[in-house]
C-alpha cells in the first residue's frame, strides 16, 4: 500500500490575518488538484451546528405536513 505524503499549506500573512479576523479563506492545494477553504474551527464547529439544527427542522416540518395531510384526508369536514 502506497504511503500517502502529508501537504502543508504555507499562508501569505494577509491569509493569517484573515483567518485570525474570523474570515474564511480558499487556497489552492495542487497536490490534491482543489481548492480547499479554511476557517477557524470554533466557525467550523458553529456553522456545523447550524446545519444540523435546519435539517432537523426541516424533517420536522415534512413529518408535520405528512400528518396534516393525513387528517385532512380522514376529517368528515
């Protein structure tokens, strides 16, 4: 099995700057042929939480609207 090479990505000051000031920066990474985007991780962290709660929210809201539907077909009215 062939050994995968680690890749340090080397920031421009202004990018460390960014970074420190809470803005996400894209580099390019041309070991691996993409660009890649770093934040920091408390921003990671918040922004994963975040997606998480919409998607509950939203498989909340299909089960809600399945339901209704169920007893507007089962209501005599």
């Amino acid at each position: 099995m062939m050994q995968k090479e680690a890749v340090m990505i080397k920031l421009t000051e202004q990018q460390q700057r960014a970074v420190r000031n809470g803005e996400a920066i894209r580099v390019p990474v041309p070991e691996i042929g993409e660009d890649v985007v770093l934040l920091r991780a408390t921003q990671y962290e918040s922004m994963r939480e975040s997606l998480e709660d919409q998607r509950e929210q939203q498989a909340v809201l299909r089960y809600s609207m399945k339901m209704a539907g169920k007893l507007a077909q089962e209501s005599p009215y």
